[in-house]
C-alpha cells in the first residue's frame, strides 16, 4: 500500500481508474458502483484481485456479495474488517 494514503482514497483512486464510464461521472465514497454500471462482474474480480494484492487479504466465496462491494464505503469496511480479523 502507497505510505500516506487512506485505504478510502487508495480504493476510491482504483475505482476511478477501473470503473467503467467514469470520465464524465462524479463519484464518491458513497456511489453505488454496480447500480452506475461501473462495475461487471470482470471489473468485479479485477477489483477483487486488486484488494487482495493491495491489502494481502483473502476473500471467501460467503463474502463476495453486493453488500460488501456496492461502493466505496462499502469497500473500506470490509477491507477493514479483513484486517482486522
């Protein structure tokens, strides 16, 4: 992970890279990446990878659900989860 950068600003700089369609679109913490489109589900394990490479964190199949990924904030909580695990 990048020194001096939160994993909100680290994961919100990944989705802006990534996401699909985000040029012209204002996102932020709280935007719904796959409702938006800005996500499918090969941006869906890209971003997977990312956090597993990023954060060294493993995901269960159990956790792969749209509740632990639908936006930035939703992210970060459960990367901080993992973590803290």
């Amino acid at each position: 992970m990048k020194q001096n950068t939160t994993s909100t600003e680290r994961i919100k700089e990944y989705v802006i890279n990534n996401a699909a369609g985000t040029n012209n679109f204002q996102i932020d913490e709280s935007t719904l990446l796959f409702e938006e489109g800005l996500f499918d589900s090969m941006g869906f394990m890209a971003l997977i990878a990312f956090l597993q490479e990023e954060y060294n964190i493993q995901a269960n199949d159990d956790e792969l659900v749209v509740e632990n990924f639908e936006s930035i904030n939703a992210i970060v909580t459960y990367v901080n989860k993992k973590l803290s695990a």
